[in-house]
C-alpha cells in the first residue's frame, strides 16, 4: 500500500468544475470524488488531503468535505482510521496513478459569461484578406496530392525556415517538420526525448500546458527560479548537476505568463550552461512572436545545433483555430518526431498548411497589430486594476498576452469561489510545477470585454466576500 499524501491543489484540479451541477454540495463533491476514483486517477493506499485542506482549496466548509468523505467510505470507496487520515481503498486504476497531468482542466462551463480561463487571442483580421485572397486557388492545387505527408508541405516549411533565417537562427526547409500547434509539437518531441523518471527542468512560473505534457510522460519536472532577466543561470547549472536533468523547456521571449524576455546576457550565460553540461533545450518559441522592438534572436543561434529544438506557432500572431506549429531540430530528433507523429495522427491538416504558408509571410504586419491590440488591452486592464483592485501588485509587460498579478490572497480559494459566481480565474499555482505562486492569477489579456467586466465583478465578489478572504504573505 502506497502511503503518499495527495496534495490538495492536485485533487482540487482532477474536480475542476465539481460544483457546477445542481444539488447539495457536499452530494456535489462526493460525485466528482467518486468519478475521480472510478477513473482510476487516485492510487488505492494514498491519503486524501484533510478536512481542512481540502476545505481551503474548494472554498466550502469542513463539514461539507466531512460529509463527501463519509459517503464515499460508507460505499467502500475509501477507509479512515484515527490519526491516518482518509485513505483511498479502491480505484479503477486504470490511469497511471502518479499522473500530474490536469493544469490544462478549467473550472468553466461552457456558458460561463466572464472566462479568463484561455489565453487564446482572437484571428487576426489579416486571416479575412488572405482567405479572399489566392488561398482557394492554392488549396485546389493541393488537391491533387494523394498521399500524407508526415513531415509537411514542402512550402510551408519553407517559409517557416525563411522566418527562423530572417531572425538569425540559419534554418532550411529540411530542419522543420509542422505540426497541429506548438502544444503538439511539444507533446511529440517529449515522447521523443523523455522517459518515465527522466528529469525535466522547466522555468518556475512556465506554460501550464508543459507541465501537462511532461507530466502525461511521467517526468520529474523541477522548477527553476527566474529573475527580469530571464532563468537563473548559477540555479539552472545546480540544477543539473544536482538532478541529472534529461531536458530543459523555457520560454525566452514574452514568456508566458510573465512576458519577460531573456536580456542579451543572459542568452549568453544560459547557452554556456546548456554546452557545458550538454543538456538538450527545447526553446518554446510560441510567444516570442508578441516581443516587443526588434526580435531578440533564438536560443539555437547560441548553443550546439545537436543541443538545441525549437518548436512554435502560427498561434499568437494569426490564430489558434489554424493548428499549424513546427518543430526546428536535428535530423536526428526530426526523424524520431516523424515516427511518433505517425501513429498519433498520421499529417497534419493540407488547407491549414497551406493558409499557413500564405500568411507567414505576413508576420511583420500581423505582429504590429497584435502587439497594438495587447498594448490597449493591457493599458487598460491596468486602469481597471488601478480603480477596483488597487492592492493587487504587479509589473507591467512590455510583451506577451497576459498580465501576472499577485492578489495577495490565496488565489486557489478564491478561483474556487469565483467559479461559483461564474467567474473564470487561473490560479498561479496552475503554472508551477510544485504549485508555487499561491497568490498569483493570470489575467489573459486577449479578452477585453471580458476584462471590463470581470475586474469589477471580482472586486464586488471579494468586497462581499464574508470578512474578505484571509490575507496571506505573498509566496513563490
Ligand atoms: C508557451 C506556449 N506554448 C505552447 C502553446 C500552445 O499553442 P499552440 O498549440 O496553439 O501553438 C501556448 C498557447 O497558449 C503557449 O503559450
């Protein structure tokens, strides 16, 4: 019998949504709990979190945890004992047990009014001209292919590999393969590169999806601290040395969530690092598109070719609903990618490569008017924060898609609490692999109409909010 503790923030996650069907709470609770053992995403032998900590996490009462908990041992679901806590007795079992893979999971319904769950931005209006343009014509073209091709258009890797050549990094058509998004380009190159076990050092605070992707591998994934400047360079060497790491995942240029980019220095001292201890990185490079002033360059120009996979997206600049991202890597990688991507989904979509390969060619326009769009939504989320929630703290991005906040509260609790007045947050913890930034939200700044809606609605929440919620100390 395995007797590890389940953290309360991770079964907080697997319940996403718990509390939105109708019914009592505690009746509410007990269903998703049981759903969660029935789908086997607890191992038989662990220990459910306490009353208390799990009462924290959902914002309801310890009773109403109490009552859950009872209802599940009265059906054999789990056993407690005195002073060992409520054990799971039986699950399914019919996921890996040790699965982390749940920060993607939202706690909004679909008819949720104020969703800042995404961080997806809306098309650009150049996708409009380019379907009135010669796209059709082009499409039809490609009718006449009879065959998948796992690897992609040969244009639009061309174009992919033009844009990585314009940004210093030198790249042919032959260093890219596409993909359905940058997401999928990540999962890929993790099946490729890492093991159950393997250790996988990512940025703390990084991309939540990440965490999802390595997690589903079954990775070790530690966090490793990162200033303005970008990833601590002293930290990430201990790191490697300290935890055998397999793979680094960063995001240097307009990270999301925090929209830092890396200065030219730390590029420098950060790929020292990487050839020093020859540690494989994959640069996500999906945001980098939103930088600010002139492009900072790839990691890849600055670390051995063998070392360096980049992967990204039409996603930012253009829109997600295109699904077309790449991966830039060695033959090597490339063709293990290849292999992988076949048995999932054979290619990817032929009309989508081939917009994409209309539109890459845009890139500079498109990207001064997302970067127009962001500044006006930012400044005015600013405004908003100024006015209604004056206590919460941040820096102002000069790139990227959201703004990351510290509410000084613990944001776990009370994106609970505003799922079930139908608003949508994303706690901070969501994007650290140990569930740091108990205090932090991302507010996606691609949603404005959202955004005038929702900071006043949460100012009104938390002014109501029974004796507010319990300050805490900002925490990393
Ligand atoms: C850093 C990062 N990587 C990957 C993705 C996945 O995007 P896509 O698969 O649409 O390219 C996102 C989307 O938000 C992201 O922010």
């Amino acid at each position: 019998m395995d007797g590890s503790r389940i953290a309360p923030n991770h079964l907080a996650r697997q319940l996403a949504g718990w509390d939105l069907g109708k019914g009592a709470l505690h009746t509410l609770l007990a269903d998703a709990l049981r759903d969660v053992l029935a789908e086997g995403g607890l191992t038989p032998g662990s220990v459910l979190p306490s009353r208390r900590e799990l009462a924290r996490v959902l914002a309801v009462s310890r009773m109403t945890v109490g009552a859950a908990y009872d209802t599940l041992k009265d059906e054999g679901w789990v056993s407690t004992r005195h002073g060992a806590g409520t054990r799971v007795r039986m699950s399914s079992q019919r996921c890996a047990p040790d699965w982390h893979g749940d920060r993607l999971r939202t706690y909004a319904a679909p008819d949720t009014p104020l969703d800042l769950s995404s961080g997806a931005l809306p098309a650009s209006p150049l996708l409009s001209r380019a379907l009135r343009g010669p796209w059709t014509a082009s499409v039809r073209e490609s009718l006449l292919l009879d065959r998948f091709v796992p690897r992609g258009l040969e244009s639009t890797r061309e174009a992919v590999a033009a844009a990585y050549s314009e940004q210093g990094l030198a790249t042919t058509t032959d260093d890219i393969v596409l993909t359905n998004g940058s997401h999928h380009a990540l999962s890929i190159v993790a099946d490729v590169l890492v093991q159950p076990g393997d250790t996988v050092l990512v940025e703390d605070p990084t991309y939540r999806g990440a965490l999802d992707v390595l997690g589903r591998r079954e990775a070790r994934v530690v966090g490793v601290p990162c200033d303005e400047e970008g990833i601590d360079p002293l930290a990430l060497e201990t790191a490697v040395r300290r935890d055998g790491a397999r793979l680094l995942y960063v995001l240097p240029t307009a990270h999301n969530v925090t929209g830092v980019t890396w200065s030219p220095r730390r590029r420098r001292e950060v790929a020292d690092v990487i050839a020093r201890t020859q540690l494989p990185t994959i640069d996500d490079g999906s945001t980098a598109d939103l930088h600010a002033g002139q492009h900072p360059g790839h990691l890849g120009a600055l670390v051995p070719p063998g070392l360096s996979i980049s992967i990204g997206s039409l996603t930012k600049l253009f829109w997600a609903g295109i699904r077309v991202g790449w991966i830039r890597g060695s033959a090597q990688v490339l063709d293990a990618a290849i292999d992988r991507r076949v048995t999932t989904d054979l290619a990817g979509s032929v009309p989508s490569q081939v917009l994409a390969a209309e539109l890459l060619p845009l890139a500079a326009e498109a990207r001064d008017l997302r970067r127009a769009e962001l500044a006006h939504t930012r400044d005015l989320t600013v405004g908003l924060l100024s006015e209604y929630l004056p206590g919460w703290t941040y820096s102002v991005p000069d790139a990227g898609a959201c703004l990351w906040v510290d509410a000084h509260t613990d944001t776990v609790a009370l994106a609970a609490r505003l799922a079930r007045a139908r608003i949508v947050v994303i706690p901070g913890s969501h994007f650290s692999p140990t569930d740091n930034w108990t205090t932090h939200l991302r507010l996606p700044l691609g949603r404005p109409a959202t955004l005038e809606r929702a900071i006043p609605a949460i100012a009104g929440f938390l002014a109501e909010w029974a004796g507010g919620p319990r300050e805490v100390a900002t925490s990393r």
